[in-house]
C-alpha cells in the first residue's frame, strides 16, 4: 500500500509541474489582481496563447521535467534524480515527450482553460481544475514505459565487478539503499529492467481517472464576486 501512496505522490509531483507552468499565464490570482476583462478571451484562444508559450517554447517540458527529477522525487524508494543523472537534457526532455505527448498537454491546457471561465461565471467562491491522467497512464503501461526505461539503464556507466557484487547482495531492488546505479551484464541487466518497468506499470495502475492540480478557496469572496461580475 505504502508503494502505491508513493506512485500516486509522484504522479501529482508531475501533473502538479504542468499545472505551475500552465497556470504561470492564466493564474486566477493575477488575474483578479490585474482585474482584467476576461470577456475578451474564449478558451480556445488562451489554449493557443498558453500552447505557444509553454509548450512550443519548451518551457513546459523543462518544468515538468525539473518537478519529476528532483531531488526529493522518488519511486518506490527508488531517487529518480540519481536514477536518470547520466541522461542529457535531451533525452530527459524525449522522455516526457514518450509520456506525456504535447498533443495530450494541449488538450489538458483547453480542459483547465474551460473549467477556469465556467468558474469565473459562476458565483462559487471555491475553484477546482482537474486533468485527465488517462492518456498518461496508458503510456506507463506501454511501450513509451518500456522505451524510458531502456533510456535511462542504457545511460549508465558500466558496472564493475564490485558493482554487480552490491547489486546482487541487495537482490538488484532499485529502491534499495546503496543500489548502484549502473549497467550490469545480462541476466541481471533484465531483472533491473524487470522492475524498473513495474514500478513504472505500478503507478499507472495507480493514477486516478482525473486528478485535481487546483483545489482553493478564495477568501476575500466580496471582492471576487465583485471582480466576477464585472
């Protein structure tokens, strides 16, 4: 159970990185502060503005990719960031693109665009933005997991002879103190990426359906309705 808490901990890390970077334009904070006229925007043309900043500028992938890899992120006990260390930015940023599509991240930035407006018209106080995982889920079972796995393994320095000697001591379990983070020889190079795909299938298995990255109260309702109703 504590395995399956710590997937689902680490899948909203992840969509909680998109939320940041796609809120960054539309936060509803700013928005109200700057009073501006929504009126003038339609989700549609937001989704394209926030599209064309974030996504196509590369800034999305980077902040989704700094929230994953960082140093308190873990799968299973496993550090993700000493996991993928000897990957380049490059392959880093082909392994979120395996996972979470750009067409997907477009499609999620119109769904939170469209629940933003429909709260902005209605008198409700409380806002909640939620993605779909389903997408991302499906891509951790599938071959995209299989292929971020063999990236990450494969960039990992050859291991020593003392090396596969630790490995084997602690039954090749990722998650495991002292676990070196290199490339044994086969069979035990399969037994790694045995699990480390597990692990991966494990918290798809594990993402709910929809999952809320906005859940807040505005306090100073008076003003909000105010700036609502304008």
């Amino acid at each position: 159970m504590s395995g399956v808490k710590g997937c689902a901990a680490l899948a909203a890390r992840v969509l909680a990185g998109l939320a940041a970077a796609a809120l960054v334009v539309f936060l509803p904070v700013t928005l109200l502060a700057r009073n501006m006229p929504l009126v003038l925007f339609e989700p549609q043309a937001l989704t394209q503005a926030v599209s064309e900043r974030l996504i196509e500028s590369g800034m999305l992938r980077e902040t989704v990719v700094k929230n994953l890899l960082s140093e308190e992120a873990s799968l299973g006990g496993l550090s993700l960031e000493a996991a993928t260390h000897y990957l380049t930015p490059e392959e880093r940023g082909e392994m979120i693109d395996l996972l979470m599509p750009e067409a997907w991240m477009k499609d999620q930035i119109l769904q939170v665009t469209t629940q933003f407006f429909a709260w902005f018209d209605d008198p409700s106080t409380r806002l909640v933005l939620t993605v779909d995982t389903g997408r991302v889920a499906a891509g951790l079972e599938s071959e995209a997991s299989a292929r971020v796995v063999e990236m990450v393994v494969e960039s990992w320095p050859a291991c020593t002879l003392e090396d596969v000697g630790k490995m084997i001591g602690i039954g090749a379990i990722l998650g495991e103190q002292g676990f070196p983070f290199c490339e044994p020889p086969e069979p035990l190079r399969g037994v790694v990426v045995s699990a480390a795909g597990g692990a991966l299938q494990l918290l798809g298995e594990s993402l709910p359906a929809r999952l809320a990255i906005v859940d807040q109260v505005f306090e100073d309702s008076d003003k909000l309705l105010q700036t609502k109703e304008q």
